[in-house]
C-alpha cells in the first residue's frame, strides 16, 4: 500500500515513514520544509517526496493520488509561531486540515 504521510520531513513523520517501509509499503511525502529537514527523508526508491504545502488543494490531490492511506502530521506547531502570527498559524492548521480531509473523503481514504 502507498501512505501519503503529510509532514513526513520532520522528527515524528519521517519515523512513521521509516516505520512504513520496514512493513514493505511504499510513502509518499509531503512537507514544505519550514520545520522539517531533507536529510529526515528515508533515501529509498519506494519513497517519493513532494515539496509543497497542505494549504494547497491541488498539490494535496496530487500527493494523495493512488494512496490507501494518509497520516496527517504536518502543522504550525509552537507557541511563539502561533501568538507572532496568528493567521498563518491557522490556516495551516485548519485549512490544511481541511484539505487533507476533502482529499481523504474524495478519495475513500
């Protein structure tokens, strides 16, 4: 099975990647690289990362593409970055939620 795993750049995600691939399924990243770090994402040929944002429908629709299943666990996370800017910090939060939920329920993930 493919996972698209949102946020699969960072500490929590890549291991859940990596997790992933010890099970033989194949991952599709997702991560716009604000916190997470290209040397997190696991060097395999069953990984395929995509450089984007959640708040992005249409790269969402396209990471999602021929995935089973998706692990959501990309966020604006800290409070610093909340309180200095709140809008931003939300539509991550939400917004990007909610387009990986549209994705999900279109899909029948």
């Amino acid at each position: 099975m493919k996972v698209l795993v949102t946020g699969g750049a960072g500490f929590i995600g890549s291991n859940v990647v990596l997790y992933f691939l010890e099970k033989g399924h194949s991952a599709v990243i997702l991560d716009n690289l604000s916190t997470g770090y290209r040397k997190n994402i696991p060097d395999s040929g069953r990984v395929e990362f995509i450089q984007g944002d959640v708040r992005d429908a249409e790269t969402v629709d396209k990471a999602a593409r021929d995935c089973g299943a998706i692990l959501h666990l990309a966020a604006s996370v800290g409070n610093l970055r909340s309180l200095n800017n709140p809008q931003e910090d939300s539509t991550v939060n939400v917004i990007g939620t909610l387009n990986i939920l549209e994705v999900a329920r279109k899909a029948s993930i």
